[in-house]
C-alpha cells in the first residue's frame, strides 16, 4: 500500500511496530505501557494545586490537565482512538483515586516504584527484542505506545479507527 493513502494514525502505529515485533516484548508492553502511564498520571496527581482549583472538584489537578492536552493530541490523529484513551484514562484515575484512599503508602511513593518497575521491564522489553525504544527517535512514541496497544483492542473487536 502506498505510504500515501496511509492515515498519519496507521503510519505512527507502523513505526512504533517496527521495534516491537518480538512477542516478549510485545509481552512486556501490555503491561508496562498501561503501568507507566498510571505511575505518569498518578505522579501528577499527587503534585498539589491551588486551593480554588482544589475547590471545584477533587478530579481537577495536574493529572487531568495532561489528559485533556493528550486527548487533543489523540483526536488530530484518531477520534475514535481518543474515545478509547479517554475510557482508558478514566478507569486509571478512579484507580488512582483507591490507591490514594487505601495504599500504606502516599501515592507519589507508590507511583515512584511502579514506575522504575516498569521502564526496568521495558527496557528488558527492549533488550529482548534487539531494538531500542521508538521514544528514544521520536519523543511523541511515547503518546504513541498507548495507542498502539489500544488499536489492537479495536481490530479484535472489529472497531475502526
């Protein structure tokens, strides 16, 4: 197919796919992709905001902020993508939102330690593989990843995007 009549979403999704083809590695990033960008959002969350922002609602703050400016990103490329991201982000803050309540820890610990967990999974992802992250090309693989892993819930489920 013509590199010409391939939506920016689908070449994005191509590259990214060209450093992930081992199935370890493939592996690996279902499920540090989705750690990571808990530990990502949770971080931010834990960062305080100003006490009027803090008064509209417990859901505003740094985390969510992120989300809308990602969001913004993912519907350039693909609303239909940008649904799932926002379902998919949804399901991580009411998580975060029980980590917070219930962890021994404070989130930010919590999501400190997931997060080294999961770059040392994904660089052993990596190694594995033989190839190095697309991030480290491209800084946007790193929005990317996400919905890489999401595209394939969207073909199984016979979904366009």
């Amino acid at each position: 197919m013509s590199t010409a009549l391939v939506s920016p979403v689908q070449r994005l999704l191509n590259e990214y796919a060209e450093s992930h083809q081992n199935p370890t590695n493939k592996l690996v990033h279902w499920v540090c992709v989705p750690l990571i960008m808990f530990s990502i959002l949770g971080l931010l969350w834990s960062v305080p905001v100003p006490a009027a922002v803090r008064a509209v609602s417990p859901w505003l703050n740094w985390a969510t902020l992120v989300m809308v400016l990602a969001v913004v990103y993912y519907v350039r490329l693909s609303g239909r993508l940008a649904v799932g991201m926002v379902l998919v982000w949804l399901a991580m803050a009411l998580a975060l939102r029980v980590v917070q309540a219930q962890a021994a820890l404070p989130l930010w610990a919590v999501c400190v330690i997931v997060f080294v967990l999961a770059w040392v999974g994904q660089f052993w992802g990596h190694q594995v593989e033989g190839k190095k992250p697309s991030f480290l090309k491209d800084l946007q693989f790193l929005l990317i990843g996400p919905l890489w892993l999401l595209h394939f819930v969207y073909r199984r489920l016979g979904w366009r995007y």
